[in-house]
C-alpha cells in the first residue's frame, strides 16, 4: 500500500475516534463546558493536561529547534519542564481549593475590582491568541505534506474539525479528546525515536541511544555529530550556547513562569475533584512530558547526524542531485526544502558559509515528520507521525480556544458586563465566542504577522509578564491592591510589548553568528523572545510600589487570602469559618 492511502486511513481513524468522542462527552451545563463537571480522574487529567500542553511546537519544533542549536536548544526542555514543577507547588492547589473557573475570575474577585478581571481578560486574549497562531502554522504544515494538498487546505480542514469538537463538546469533550490525542502523539514520537536508536547505536531506548556508541565502532554518536559539524563550518554541536549564559537563563526563566502563567494550563486544574488531585494531576503531567521530552534530544541529534550523513555519505563526497532520495524530492513539494546548484556540479554543497551552501533551505519545523522518512521506517510508522503531528496541534488548539471564550462569555459577560444571563445563554455566547476565536486564529494562521515566526515563545513572554506575577501576587499577598495588581499588569506586558517589537526585525534568526552583531542594541544582551523575565519583575515591582501608595485592600479579601492558603481540614481552617 503506498503511504498517502496508509496516512489518510491512520489519520481518518484518529479523527474518527476524536469526533465520536467529542459527540458522546457533549456538554450540557456551563460547569461540563468550562470544567468538565469537575469529576475528571487525576491520572486522566494528567494525560489530557499533558496533551493540551504538548502543542505543535513541541512535537514538531522543538526537537528542530534543539537539531539547529544544539545545547542552546534546552532553554526550551528545561523552561517549559520546569515552569511545571512551579505550577504543581506554587499555583494550582491554591487555585483549585478557590474553585472558579477561570483565571480572571480568580483575579478579579482577588483584586476586588472589575477592572483588574477586564485586563486580566486582554492579558489573557493577547497571549492566547498569539499561541494560537503557531498551532495553526502546526496544523497546516502537517496537513498540507501528508494530505499532499497546499498550506491553505491543510489550515481550513484542520479548521472545520477543531470546530466541530471544541464548540460541540466544550472542556468536557476537549478533556477525552486530549486523552485520545495524548495516546496517539505519544506513539507517533516514541515508535520512530526507538527505530532509529536501534539503526544507528543498537540501543531500543533513544535516551540512552544518544549517549551511546554507533553500531560497529567505538565513535560516541556525540563526537560523531560534532565532528560532522565543525567540518562542515557550524559551531560545535554540544556546548554551543544560545548567544550568552545570561541569556539562556532569562530565556529558560521567562519559559518556566511563562508556563506557570498560561490560562489554558491552568484551567486544567479545576477540572479535578478536590485541591489533592490537583497536585497529584500536576505530578501526572509530568511524568507524561518527560516522555516526550526526554525523547526529544535524541531525536534532534539523530536527525540532524542522519541529514547531513544523506547529503555527505563520506568526507568530501556529496550527493548527486539526481540521486536525491524520494523524501527529499517529497518536501522539495511543500517549498520547506530548497536546493540551488550553486556551482554546477550537480551535486549538494551543505555548509555554514551561505556564498557555497546549495542547501538554501530547511525548515526546521520538518526534522520530525520527515525522520522516519529520512531513516526509511515503513510506511505505517511515517504515517502515525502525521497523526501524532496533527494531535498535538489540535489538541493545543482547543484548549487555548476554550480559554479564549470562556474568558468572553464568563468573565466579560456573565460576571462584568451581564450579570443577569441565564445559564443557556451563556452556554450559547461561549460557544459563539469560540467560532470567532476559530475564525480569527485561521484567518492569522493564513495571514501570519511578520512577528508570529517564534510565536510561541512570544506568548510565553507575554503571559510571564502579565498573568504569573497577578497570580502570585494574589496568592501570596495579603496587601497588594487593585490599583497595584492593574498598574503592574498593565506595565508588564506593555513593556514586553514595546520591546518585541523595537526588535521585531531580527527576532528569529537561525544563524547565531549573525545574531552576535545585531545583539548589540539589546537590553544586557537579552533576546526579545526572552525578555518576558524582566516584563515579570517590572510588573512585581510596579505592583509593590503602587500598592505601598493606595489604601489596603478590604478586611474580607485579606481574609479570603489567608483562608486559599490554610490547608483544607486543618484546625485553622475550621476557625476561620
């Protein structure tokens, strides 16, 4: 069977199984909509969390990310890990034991204040929005190579599905799709990650492949690969920094409480029954990416040591271009694969220097859908990959949609500016709310802003800068006020803003030594994509500072703030009541 059948039968049946789950978990009640009922089990709201949380640019970025940085690539698996381990301990019990459903319910029930919910709510539809955009690049990059259609169908069929099941099923059909999605990007990462460490080092476990030595010689596959770049003219593949020590700690720091910040992470945790599962949910998660995540350095190296070996099977042998294998010629199609014969040999010059490289373009977001193509896996394998690809996009997709219009119809409508709307009503608005965050986010995956290449990374910037201090501010402060929550969020994300896109031009570059000069004019050398760290300690500090000047805030908010933080079933717990 050739594989464009195997793929649409594979990603036809995953569907399939998406749709009927997103028909049989409909949501009736606004509390099945925004927090599935309440009841989810931990270990199932971990798999989900875990499935909402690996988008696209985890499952199809980073581990082209971390093939074309190489040690500069774990800002992003240290970050995005991390920033959990802070959610689980500092974040989602607390929320949890308040027990609303949304993010700028919490805020602006804290804050005392509508305004605060309000700007909690632009906060949350700027960072929201701006991820949405890169998961919809996911989706019709994947469509468009397996489907072998253009990006543009690619992008409306992924469209129209997440649609039907988000806008059907709301949090409660979004949370057993997740677990479906979770199952299949899993094996889609794992199954070819074992294949290849097994071709190239004999080891069936690809953590341990990467450390281990190639089959048939003594040469670490490590050595091997840094060997194979720095002869070709690339930085050394192992200790090659992102640009300066400081910058890979304000970009790992920026990712981590970006993390801990993002609404449709958090929502999550409310769907369990009691404070305790929302811990043990989170330890789920966790245990559920590190899968991935654990997979993905291996992945990165093993593609990249299979790429250039493709083009250079011995030193100073290139590959003739007529003699380009099929995966190649299969992504020359989708122009994310480009070669130019510079000097007419008919054959591919890859190199760092840009005057005598024919390889003129490789878009990182291939490495892993074409892996299993390059390493030559059967056909099922390549398309489970596409399955895996398209689950995690749009599994993302609608947690993020879910945020969006839930933060519209509950905190804009129900609690601001409609108090008074029955509950089927707000059920219809909320699922209005998400056809035009679909529509809105499709039309910004056809059209991206010149500033939406790294978008992810942005909008974990931005909700570093607006949602994480509010939130923790509300948590673990009795005196911050409304004016200072408002002022700092204001300034965070305004700062993080303004200075985006000061830089927009040169945001994201692959080439590091042309990222060195243009460095110059940064704030100590930070990058913008990592500035979110300090829009966060700006908005600690405004917040602080405003809050010393403005009267304290009410006797029963300083009181609703000691009473998140006492354990449930304490003895004080029952004194203050």
């Amino acid at each position: 069977m050739d594989l464009a059948f195997i793929t649409y039968i594979v990603v036809g049946f995953t569907f399939a199984i998406y749709i009927g789950i997103a028909i049989w978990a409909r949501a009736g009640s606004t509390k099945e909509f925004y927090v599935a009922g309440g009841g989810v089990h931990p270990v199932a709201n971990g798999m989900a969390t875990a499935a909402d949380w690996m988008s696209a640019a985890s499952f199809i970025g980073m581990a082209g990310l971390i093939a074309f940085m190489g040690y500069g690539g774990s800002v992003f698996l240290m970050g995005w890990t991390g920033g959990y381990v802070i959610l689980a301990m500092l974040l989602a019990p607390y929320l949890r034991k308040y027990g609303k459903f949304t993010v700028p319910e919490f805020i602006g029930d804290r804050f005392y204040s509508d305004t605060a919910r309000i700007v909690a709510v632009i906060c949350l539809i700027i960072c929201s929005v701006t991820y949405v955009i890169g998961q919809m690049k996911g989706i019709g990059v994947a469509f468009s190579r397996f489907l072998e259609t253009d990006y543009e169908t690619g992008l409306y069929t992924g469209m129209i599905i997440v649609f039907f099941y988000a806008v059907l099923g709301g949090m409660k059909g979004i949370t057993y799709t997740q677990i479906a999605q979770y199952c299949v990007l899993i094996l889609a990462y794992t199954i070819p990650a074992i294949f290849i460490s097994l071709q190239l080092t004999g080891n069936p476990l690809p953590q341990l492949g990467l450390g281990s030595t190639l089959v048939g010689t003594d040469t670490y596959l490590l050595d091997k690969l840094d060997q194979t770049v720095q002869m070709l003219g690339f930085a050394e593949y192992t200790t090659n920094t992102r640009i300066s020590t400081l910058n890979m700690f304000a970009y790992t720091a920026s990712l981590m409480i970006g993390t801990a910040g993002l609404p449709h992470v958090i929502i999550r945790f409310f769907t369990v029954p009691k404070v305790k599962d929302a811990r043990s949910s989170a330890g789920w998660a966790l245990v559920f990416i590190a899968i991935l995540y654990t997979t993905a350095p291996a992945v990165a190296g093993m593609a990249r040591l299979n790429i250039m070996q493709t083009i250079e099977p011995s030193p100073g042998e290139y590959l003739k271009i007529d003699e380009r294998p099929e995966w190649f010629r299969n992504w020359e199609t989708t122009g994310l694969l480009e070669i130019e014969d510079k000097n007419g040999d008919g054959r591919i010059q890859y190199s760092a220097d840009p005057e005598t490289n024919e390889l003129v373009k490789l878009d990182r977001d291939i490495l892993v859908l074409a892996n299993p193509e390059i390493a030559q896996l059967p056909n099922w394998v390549i398309a489970l990959v596409a399955a895996g690809g398209l689950a995690a996009a749009l599994s993302t997709a609608a947690g993020l949609l879910l945020a969006i219009s839930s933060a519209i119809s509950h905190d804009l409508l129900k609690s601001t500016f409609m108090p008074n709307i029955s509950e089927k009503a707000e059920l219809n608005a909320s699922r209005g709310a998400m056809a035009l965050a679909i529509a809105g986010a499709g039309y910004l995956g056809l059209h991206p802003p010149g500033f939406a290449a790294g978008t992810v990374a942005l909008a974990f910037g931005l909700a570093a800068s607006s949602i994480f201090p509010a939130l923790m501010m509300g948590i673990f402060s009795q005196k911050v006020t409304r004016e200072g929550a408002v002022a700092g969020m204001l300034c965070g994300i305004g700062m993080t803003l303004f200075y985006v896109f000061q830089h927009k031009g040169i945001m994201f570059v692959a080439d590091w030594t042309y990222l060195e000069g243009l460095g110059s004019n940064w704030f100590l050398g930070i990058e913008p994509n990592a500035f979110g760290v300090v829009g966060a300690i700006v908005n600690f500090a405004v917040a602080l500072a405003v809050s010393k000047v403005t009267a304290e805030p009410p006797e029963r908010i300083q009181d609703l703030v000691e009473d998140i933080r006492v354990p449930m079933g304490s003895d004080v717990a029952h004194a203050h009541h």
